[in-house]
C-alpha cells in the first residue's frame, strides 16, 4: 500500500446497532470506502426501557466489538487510525461510564461519545458531500436536514445555505414506539403522540424559520434510506429523491404495517423493521409542514461524515466553510434575541485582526479563532434579557443553546468568554471559570484580553473605527486607525478595557 494512503476504521455504537466501515484516505483530501459492517443491537431500548444498559446487552455488545477487533487486525489498522464512537444511547445512559471502561478494559478501544450537535455536524458534512451541487435548490432556498435515529431526531434548518439553527432532540423511534403504540401496526397510536408531543418542536422551529418556506427536505438515515429505494429516482450515486406526493401516498399504505409486513414489503432486517413505521410517520407530518416538493434522501451515515471530518484536514475548503456555517449558526441565534448585529460583526471583525496578527503571542489555533469570533458575535446577546449584567445573560443564553458545529465543552468556554467581556476580570473564586479545566481557563483569559480591546474600539456602537493595522513594539501593542472622527470615548474604554490585556500578553496597548 501506499505509504501517503492512510488506512481507517470507524466503529459507531447506536442505538440499535454497532456498525464498522473501513476507507482509504488519499493525500489529497479524498476517500474510499473499503468494507462495511453492521451488527443489531438493543442499547436504545435498554435505555429507553431503564435508563441503563443491561448486562445482557453490554455483553452482546463487547462480543460484536470483539469480532470488529478481530476483522480489523486482518485488514492491519493501527489502533490510532481506529476511532470508536457512540451516539445517544450512551449520550443518556447512566451507566454508560461503566460501558466505557468495560470497552477499553476488554477491547483496547477508547470509546468517545458524539455529542447530539457533534451528531449535526458530522452528518451535514455528509449531506454536503451527497449532494455536491447536483440540488441546486438545496443552496438557493430555505432547507431542512432532518435525521431520525432509534434515540434522537437530529433537525438543521438552512436559508440558502446557510445555516440557521441546529437541534439534536431526544425524540427516536425506540421513544417513539415505547410511548405511543397499544399494539404494533396500529398508526394511528403513533399518529396522535407525534401530534401532541411535535408540537412544540414546530412552534420552535417555525420561530427560527417559516416551515412553509423550506423548498428543500433532506431526509437521512434507514427509514428514508429504504422508501428511497421503493419509490425514488437516482440524482447521483450517493442521492436519491422521491416526489413529495410519492413519499406520503408510500406513508399512508404502510402506516398501520406490523413488524412482519415491513420485513416482508421491503426486504429488510428486524432491527430496521421495528422502527420504520414511526420513522416514516415522523417525516411525512415535517414533510406536510414543509412548502417542499420533493424529499432528497443521501445515502450516507455518521460515519461518513467522520471519515470526511479526518480527510478536510487536508481540504481547507471545507474547513473554511464548514467555519463559516457556525458564523451563520451564531449570527441566527444573535437575531433571535434581536442583538445589535453591526456591532457584533464589527467587534468580531476586530478581534480576528488582533488574533491573526499577535499568532505568536497568544499561540492559539484555528479552532481557537472560530471560537474567538462567536463570543465576539454574541457578546452583547444578554441585552435582551436585561441590559444591566448582561454579560451574565448571555452567558447563560449561550449555555443554553445550540450552535452548529459547536460541542459542549467549546460553547462553555465561550459562554465565559461572553461573561467576562466586561466588569470584573475571572477569578478563582468564580465557579463557572474554575470549574474549567487549566487550559480552558487559560484560553478564556486570551480570548477575553482581545474582546475586551476589541470592544473597547467600538464602544458607542458606532463603527467609526472601520478597520485597524496592528503593530507590536517592544512593550506596547499598537492600533493604528484611519479615523478624522472624535475618538475620545473609544480611548477612555481602551484605557479601561486594556489592562487585562497588558496583564495576560505583558503588552500595553495604545491607539494611534
């Protein structure tokens, strides 16, 4: 084999199954798939059932991985282009410490956990990469990526393009048919408990964007996966589309279909049959939300999007605007709290000429940018609540939220940026910052040093400061500005909002 060709394997442990696939990465930021495998698994209805994996599902579960273990040292995979990951069965399980440790003590594998908007963001790197630009609808028009898996129901909401608003809701099949049904085949049962509990879904969703505007339905996963292949035409070789019509006339014959009848209908295994019906079901009632004319269905997975997240390390097209979509993510969720947007770009747009100017003083990387410039975007965001402590309001906003392409641990430095923006500086009498690992905090303090003199440069929110060049000195960092305007108000706020800087970097910084 190649020597610049690198050999990988994705292991996912879902809901309701455990699945491997094997691909070739090139050095030039492609892929191939080599082998695929895909083993059922009752995890999700454990947890669902419980709140905690069983015995007997933990070790049916360690013997598939085991078999995976022994599959993947014939094909002679390093273990660290091996990545072992779990979806929301393990998100929620109580035990799933336990599994964790159970997998590394037993396989040697080092399990993480995808987080629900991770889980977004993998598989819109995969929707992307299905329908290049063979849907040119999909980047005109208003969009929706919808994705219902056995624990979670994974929905991105997209103005041509752009992304809007991204949620990973504890809503699957398994939660689905637990819930609803008083016997199986009976769609009615199903029909009313979407109704009653989809409701406030929508009313969210319709807040971030009109439903009856989205053109495009991009509907991924099994349950779409498998009407597709009943009644959709081929748009490439990794996309398929069926006619709005098509996919409800398809819904409303097989809604009341018992677990035998999908096996039978459309070929497919136990596993995929037991949620196929509350899948289809929970499409069809977004689908007649939706102004959509047709259903766009790619045939990708999760893991598909990994594969593609480790190849774009290569492509920094995709990094660049897979970055630009949680800008744009960012951006929707300032307007929803009707944020000074102008200010907010104006002061983000400073603090990336500050951070691309001092790289050797702050050391951070591009991540750290992206991050940098959504606590600058939002700063202000708690002024909705109440102006007065609203660096305290909005941290609590960002906590709260979702934001595409951002996981937990990045949005909690963020939400500490936004409240130390202003006031005092982070302390360690302060439990949200010194609950933040060493390095963590450490970032905090850069990134709130550079906010706070970005912000500085723009304090009566007027932009009169259109751009500025940096230069570093011996003991100063210095802002020049093309300005004739009054710019005392702007240099009594850097006075201010300059010392933690001076304290952080060691630098004083001065307006010229």
């Amino acid at each position: 084999m190649n020597s610049n060709i690198t050999l990988t394997a994705i292991l996912e442990i879902g809901s309701t199954g455990i699945r491997l696939q094997i691909a070739e990465i090139y050095p030039n930021g492609n892929w191939q798939v080599l082998d695929r495998a895909a083993r059922p698994a009752s995890l999700g209805r454990d947890v669902i059932t419980s709140g905690v994996l069983s015995r007997e599902s933990i070790l049916e579960s360690l013997a598939v991985i085991n078999n995976y273990r022994e599959l993947l040292a014939g094909w002679g995979i390093a273990d660290s282009n091996i990545r072992v990951i779990a979806t929301s069965a393990l998100r929620v399980a109580r035990n799933r410490d336990i599994f964790i440790d159970r997998v590394r003590q037993e396989t040697g594998f080092n399990l993480s956990i995808v987080e629900g908007i991770e889980e977004n963001r993998l598989m819109y790197l995969a929707v992307r990469f299905a329908l290049k630009q063979d849907l040119p609808l999909f980047w005109r028009a208003n969009s929706m990526i919808i994705e219902i898996g056995g624990g979670s129901t994974e929905i991105m909401l997209l103005r041509r393009g752009q992304m809007v608003a991204a949620h990973s809701l504890k809503m699957g099949t398994l939660i689905i048919d637990k819930h609803s049904r008083h016997g199986f085949g009976a769609g009615i049962f199903y029909e009313r408990y979407l109704n009653d509990n989809i409701r406030n879904t929508l009313g969210m969703l319709n807040m971030e964007m009109d439903l009856t505007h989205v053109r495009t339905m991009v509907a991924a996963g099994t349950n779409a996966a498998i009407v597709a292949d009943k009644v959709g035409r081929q748009l490439n070789e990794n996309c398929r589309i069926i006619e709005r019509e098509d996919f409800i006339k398809l819904v409303e014959k097989v809604r009341n279909y018992n677990i035998e009848d999908c096996i039978d209908q459309f070929g497919i295994t136990y596993a995929d049959a037991e949620g196929l019906i509350p899948g289809l079901l929970v499409l069809k009632l977004f689908l007649e939300r939706t102004g959509a004319a047709n259903v766009a269905v790619p045939l990708v997975t999760i893991r598909d999007g990994f594969l593609i997240d480790l190849a774009s390390g290569i492509d920094s097209s995709v990094q660049d605007e897979f970055f630009s979509q949680i800008i744009a993510s960012a951006v929707n969720l300032g307007r929803k709290y009707h944020f000074d947007e102008a200010h907010g770009r104006h002061v983000a747009h400073h603090c990336m000429t500050i951070f691309d100017a001092l790289v050797k003083e702050h050391g951070m990387n591009r991540r750290h940018r992206i991050m940098l410039e959504t606590a600058a975007i939002l700063h202000d965001v708690g002024t909705y609540i109440r102006r007065s402590a609203h660096q305290k309001h909005g941290q609590y906003i960002v906590l709260n939220s979702d934001i595409f392409g951002l996981h937990a641990e990045e949005l909690n430095i963020i939400a500490n940026v936004i409240n130390y923006h202003r006031g005092e500086p982070p302390s360690q009498s302060d439990i949200e910052y010194i609950q933040l690992q060493r390095e963590d905090r450490v970032l905090v303090l850069k990134m709130v040093s550079i906010l706070r003199v970005a912000d500085a440069l723009d304090r009566g929110h007027t932009q009169q400061i259109k751009s500025i060049t940096v230069e570093r000195r011996s003991e100063t960092v210095v802002f020049h500005v093309d300005n004739t305007y009054d710019l005392s108000l702007e240099l009594i706020s850097l006075e201010e909002k300059g010392k933690m800087f001076q304290n952080v970097f060691g630098y004083k910084v001065v307006l010229n």
